[in-house]
C-alpha cells in the first residue's frame, strides 16, 4: 500500500501570502473619520460635545460608520458582525447626545435674596412648626362628624 503526502509534508508547498481586508473605498473615508472622533462611548466620555453643532457632527460620523458597517456585515464573517454590534453601540450613543441637545430647555431658577430681619426668620420657622405640630382641624360637614363619633378622633 502506498502512502499518499501533501505538499506540505513533501516541503514543496510555498507559504500562504498574507490576506488583505478588502474595504470598499467608501469605507476607507469613514474609518479615517472615525479614527478622528473620540472611541468611549457617551457615558464614558470625558469631553461630550460642546455644542449642537459638535453633536451633529459625531452623529454624522456614527451614522456613516454604521451604514458602512451595515453593507459589510452582509458578507456574514463574524468579524463584520462584531464591527457592526460595536457601531451600534457607538450609534446609538451619538443618537442619545444628539437628542440631548436637541431637547434640553434651560430653565431659569429664581433665587431669592435674604432680605429677612433675624426676628422674621424666627417667628416662620415658629410658625412653620405650629403647622407641624398643631395642623388645623378639618372644617368637617355632618359626614365628618358622625365620623369621628364613631370611630373617635
């Protein structure tokens, strides 16, 4: 019986050339963008934009790197599905800050100044306690006093 051998085990095969990703040029110009933009997530992010405009901007970015993501992620390799998932995340985030932005109302809290004498101070607060101490009985009608005769109070 003979004995077949792969090229390998002969030592004639040649080594295998190392494979290069192929990227689509479109996603070229959203990887540099990306290498440009911060890599933490929102929450984790030192310096959140500063302005809607900045917002906007990161939005963009994460919009175009997760449609591009999407595309690949067709070719069904775990590696495209992982980018796609990381995107996501950084989508979402960028959604998140932008809506931040969009739909924060700044609200005017009135201080008032402390104009009070020492005496005016001290009869609110006396009678701020009074009303804990001694809350005002119930203006009742006659429910309210049948009520209280038969259940006391």
């Amino acid at each position: 019986m003979t004995r077949r051998t792969t090229a390998a085990e002969d030592g004639t095969a040649k080594p295998a050339a190392p494979r290069t990703p192929r990227t689509p040029p479109a996603t070229k110009e959203v990887a540099a963008r990306l290498e440009a933009a911060p890599k933490a997530t929102l929450s984790q992010r030192p310096n959140p934009a500063r302005s809607a405009a900045e917002a906007e901007e990161r939005y963009v970015v994460a919009r175009d790197a997760w449609t591009a993501a999407m595309r690949a992620a067709n070719s069904g390799r775990a590696a495209d599905l992982a980018s796609l998932a990381i995107t996501q995340q950084v989508y979402e985030a960028a959604v998140a800050e932008r809506e931040l932005w969009h739909t924060g109302t700044k609200v005017a809290i009135t201080v008032d100044a402390e104009t009070r004498s020492g005496v005016e101070a001290a009869v609110g607060q006396e009678l701020a306690w009074r009303k804990v101490l001694h809350p005002e009985a119930q203006k009742g009608g006659v429910l309210s006093r049948v009520r209280r005769r038969l259940f006391g109070g």
